[in-house]
C-alpha cells in the first residue's frame, strides 16, 4: 500500500508538471466558455449556504467568460478554499470530491480534454462536500510561559474561554480564546499578560481538538503618572481632571478604554491612543501615555431643508470648539425659513450664540450659555423676540444626562392684527435616556426624554403657567446586519395654565408637519380660526415607520403618523386622531441620512393639503 501511494504521487507531481508547461510550451485556441457549478452540500443548512459562498467569492468576475485551462485553475483554488472553509468550521474530517466536465479534478486524464474542450459552449463543474462529524474542544491546556507549569487554579475562568471544553472546534473560537485570556488577566490589574504561544492537536480518533497556551500574566500593577503627547491648544490640566481613575489604583483595561472614551467624546481631537508604559516606573507603578492629534478648533456648516406647508429653509454656522484650551465651544448661527411659503420681503429668520464649558464646577458638569434674536412668519402667528437663558447640564451615567436653567425672552407677537407683549422668565428642566446606537440613524434601542417649564410673564404678574413634554422612541432590527428596522415614537404634551388664559401665542401646544403627523401642515391640527391653526393645551403624536435598506447607500421606508391638538389640558381619550401615511426615500451619507418624504392625510379637514413632501437630514425620529 505504501509503495503503491508513493507510485500514485509520482504520476499526479509529473501530471502537474505537463499541465505548467502546456501553459507556455501549447497555445490552446482563446475559446470562451460559460460555467454551469453545481453544489451538494451534505451537511448543515449554514454551512451549506457559507461553503457556497466561499465558491462564488471566488467565482470569475470578467465581462469576458474564462478558457478552459483558467477554469481549471479557478475550480482547483475553489476546491483548497472549501477546504479551508471546513476546517475553519471545525469539519477535520470533511471532504471535497469535484467532477470538471465529467473528469475528477485529479484524474490525469483531465489534463489531455482540455484542448478539445476549447470548443465547447459550456463545462459543468460538480462540486460534492461531505462535511462530516464537527470536532470539539478537549479542556484548555495553561501553562506558564516561564516554568511550563499549569497556570495556578482560579487565575483563568475557563468557562468564559470562546475555546471551551465540548464547543465546536472553530477556529475564530482560538483567536477569540486569546483575547480571553489577556483579558481576564488584565482585569485582575496584570498590564503586561501576553500569550508567549499556542499549540493546536486535532485528534481525528476522537474528532477532538486540544489547545495549548503559553502564557506569561506578568506583574500586578497600580495605575502611575499620566503624560499628554501632541497637546497644542488644549491645557493638560483640563484633561487631567478628566481621568477615570487616580495615581495608585489598580489597573483595570475598563479605565485604560473609559479614559479614551472620555478624550474622544470631548470632540476637540481627531484621534486618541492610549498607551501602557513598556516597563514599570521606579515605584512598580504603570505609567499611561496618551497620543492625541487636536481637530481643527474652527468649524463652518450649511444645511438645508423643505416642506410643502413650510417652504424652503437653510441654515449655517460657525463654531469654535476649544475656545480657551478646555473644550469651550461657541458657537455662532443663522437661519432663515418660510422662503416661497411666505413673501419674499417677509421670511422667518434668527440668529443665535450658544458657549458651553465643559466640567464647570465639577466633572461631567456643562455651563451653557444662548442668546438669540428671531422672527417667525407663521400660520398660527407672527413673533418678533430677543432672549438669552442660562443653564447646567449633567451627565448622570453614560446614557442619562438632566438639565436646568434659566431663560428670559421679550416678544412681540401678533395674530389677527393684535399684537400682545410678553417679557416671560422660565425654568427649564429636561431629563434624557438615551440607549440608541446611533445619534443621526438608530437601529435598535430607544430613547425617552422629559422636559417642564414653567413660566411667568413680568409684565402681566397674574400670567403664569406650565408647558411639558414626554417623548419615547424605539428601533427594533429585524435583521442581521441593520437593514431591516421597524421605528416607533410616541409623545404627549401638556399646557397647565396656573393663572389666567394670557399665554403667549407661541407657547400653547401644536402638532402637524415633518417632525410630527407628516401630511399635514405645520403646526396645523387642532383648533382653527378658518385654516388658520390657534393651538391648544394639549397634544398626543404616534408614529410607526419601517426602514429598509435597498442596496448600498440607498434605502426607503414606509410609515404612519396619526396625532391632534386639543384644548383641554389633558389628551382626549375618545377624541379623533388625524392620520397620515407615506413612503421615503434614504440616502445614507457618512454624517446621517438624508430624508425624501412623501405622505398624504387619510382624513383629511377642508383646507387640508393633499400631501406633505420633506427634506432634511437625520430621520423623521
């Protein structure tokens, strides 16, 4: 038997070597052929599904159909990947048996048709996987990289190993089974544990797989001094107080990744490394280097959007962001809106100044500072105002952050050709969960927010009242890689009058438009004098809207709003509810999603438009 094995090697090296040097020596005929591959997969439904995959990745990709000997060569290649594939799975023991135009892939006699298959219009390519038994891992084998010995008990939990005893042998489980590793060691404050080797036995008796690692954990070590590399404009003593963690606490990863998360969510620096010192310090202490690259500190904007019942709107701004070298920020802005909608002398229009200062008092802590200067051309009314507020916003924990503050505003609004004056001070309060994976284009998650002012009129003392707001949202992936999601909003808002019926025009409670119930006008469902919208005192929104990604950068969605506008200060529970419905179009771009929406009012009020379109940047919600 082994004679004849070694015999059966010679003629299939000496087979090969004839097929290398007709592809110089022979000029077989430029014929095209096309492929017809087949695939039989005895295994499971997944792997069937990858190992035809691997296939087609290696699949020609020309315009032009291959020749018979390039097919050849592709079918060999796609043959050892397979292979591969199942070896990666843990499938040791399976096979690959593949047929080219009737010939086994190996049979010398393959070798002499290729010429005549120059001629044909096609080849049929067969390939038969019998996957076999899925091999598992033995127990983990620790040893010391430095004495050969077993790593002492307790030191590695091996039931959180990817490698573990009785899972599949797979072997991204191996690579995962590494970063395990250093990583529970360094969670137990060892910096420098590394993985000096790996060994790998499969043993095909008992399709089994046993791993060994050699692993050094190194020392235990407490956090040292902390050095700032690449600061040009930012203090380092701002970004000291900023540390997760104080000189002499043990070393955890966890604060090596908060301190980075830190850096980075400041928003002043292009990149941040965070680096353990390659040696201890002269007290056996860590020293942690962090390499930042500072952003460009002035940043300008513009941005655009429209709605059929708003008209066109743009905006642009210019802002600062590490004003003083401690992440101040201000910033400077400008709109103007109702262009086409309203006249073209009479736009709405605003300009505004926002500074924060970030860890004011304490950590984590933000002093916001605005003023504005506005005009608004409404449907509802018309405002002219100038104001300015005060406030602290606190982040809580990572996803929770309040705030409160202090705002004055001076206006002059009008509706109907009365004009009422209002100097009204307010102490806003807002609360906000966030737990979405995404800012401008969430996917799973949800997010409530909370806000409640009350207000008081200084130039009508018996004036006093309170406006609230609850918002959720919710993002559900139906799919594996996001592009499958089912949104849902709701809101309730609330008026709470304190004293007499003299509330600002602006203040009483709207709904309708691209940020509500699209298909209708903004601000227009409640109360009317004519088509004209006069608010109310109380509001209810609901939102249902599946989005779907189509192919690459593009997607769509399809959705239903329905809310009102009521007078009372609390929602009607019998009262009627204005539905609309549309579709969208996405384009997702690399900072968010621009939005095309279309949608139609399903019970629509005389006066009512007939559809709503909207175009803006970020989803509806």
């Amino acid at each position: 038997m082994a004679w004849s094995f070694r015999h059966f090697r010679i003629r299939m090296a000496l087979a090969t070597a004839a097929v290398s040097l007709s592809l110089f020596i022979h000029a077989l005929p430029a014929q095209a052929v096309e492929v017809d591959t087949v695939v039989t997969v005895n295994g499971p439904e997944k792997l069937e599904e990858y190992l035809k995959a691997v296939i087609e990745a290696n699949a020609a990709r020309g315009r032009r159909p291959p020749e018979p000997i390039t097919v050849l060569q592709r079918t060999q290649t796609q043959r050892d990947e397979v292979l591969r594939a199942l070896r990666s799975e843990g499938y040791y023991a399976g096979t690959v048996t593949v047929s080219f135009a009737g010939y086994a892939l190996d049979d010398p006699a393959l070798f002499d048709q290729l010429e005549p298959m120059a001629s044909r219009e096609r080849i049929e390519v067969k390939f038969d996987v019998d996957a076999g038994q899925r091999y598992s891992f033995k127990p983990p084998v620790l040893l010391d990289a430095a004495s050969g010995q077993p790593l002492p008990a307790g030191l590695i939990d091996r039931e959180k190993l990817a490698a573990r005893e009785d899972r599949s042998a797979v072997a991204a489980r191996v690579i995962a089974a590494d970063e395990d590793i250093v990583r529970q060691l360094q969670e137990e404050g060892r910096p420098y544990a590394k993985i000096e080797g790996r060994e790998v036995v499969v043993d095909h008796a008992d399709k089994s797989m046993t791993v060994t690692w050699r692993v050094a954990p190194g020392p235990k070590a407490n956090f040292g001094a902390v050095r700032f590399e690449g600061l040009e404009r930012t203090r380092a003593e701002f970004l000291t107080r900023r540390l997760p963690f104080e000189a002499g606490e043990s070393y955890t990863p966890e604060k090596i990744d908060a301190l980075r998360d830190e850096l980075i969510g400041l928003g002043i620096f292009s990149s941040v490394r965070v680096n353990e010192a390659p040696q201890l310090d002269a007290q056996g202490r860590l020293p942690v280097i962090v390499e930042v690259v500072e952003r460009a500190p002035r940043t300008i904007g513009i941005g655009a959007n429209y709605a059929t019942s708003e008209g066109f709107g743009a905006r642009a701004y210019w802002q600062h962001r590490n004003l003083f070298g401690g992440a101040e920020s201000l910033r400077l802005s400008a709109e103007v809106g109702g262009l086409l909608e309203n006249k073209l002398t009479q736009p709405s229009f605003g300009v505004f100044a926002n500074y924060r200062e970030p860890d004011f008092l304490e950590r984590h802590q933000d002093l916001t500072l605005a003023a504005l200067a506005e005009r608004k051309i409404l449907d509802a009314y018309t405002k002219q105002a100038v104001g300015a507020s005060i406030g602290l916003e606190r982040l809580f924990t990572e996803d929770l952050k309040g705030s409160i503050g202090i705002s004055l505003e001076h206006s002059i609004q009008e509706r109907d050709g009365a004009k009422e004056r209002f100097t009204l001070i307010g102490l806003p309060t807002t609360l906000a969960l966030d737990r979405s994976n995404d800012l401008l284009n969430p996917t799973e998650g949800f997010r409530l927010s909370g806000e409640i002012t009350p207000y008081a009129d200084t130039l009508n003392p018996a004036s006093r009242f309170i406006v609230g707001k609850l918002v959720g949202t919710a993002y559900f992936d139906f799919s594996s890689d996001k592009s499958t999601v089912l949104a849902g909003r709701a809101a309730i808002a609330s008026l709470l009058d304190l004293g007499t019926s003299i509330v600002p025009f602006d203040k009483r409670i709207y709904s309708g438009g691209g940020g509500s119930v699209r298909g209708y006008a903004y601000q227009s469902l409640g109360p009317r004098d004519g088509n004209d919208p006069l608010g109310g005192r109380s509001s209810l929104e609901m939102s249902v809207e599946l989005r779907q990604r189509i192919s690459g950068r593009f997607g769509m969605a399809v959705f239903v709003d329905a809310g009102n506008v009521w007078e009372t200060s609390t929602p009607d529970p019998g009262g009627t509810l204005r539905l609309g419905a549309g579709v969208g179009a996405r384009y997702y771009t690399d900072f968010g999603p621009l939005r095309f929406d279309v949608a139609v009012p399903l019970n629509r009020r005389k006066g009512d438009d007939r559809f709503g379109l909207y175009v803006s940047i970020g989803q509806a919600f």
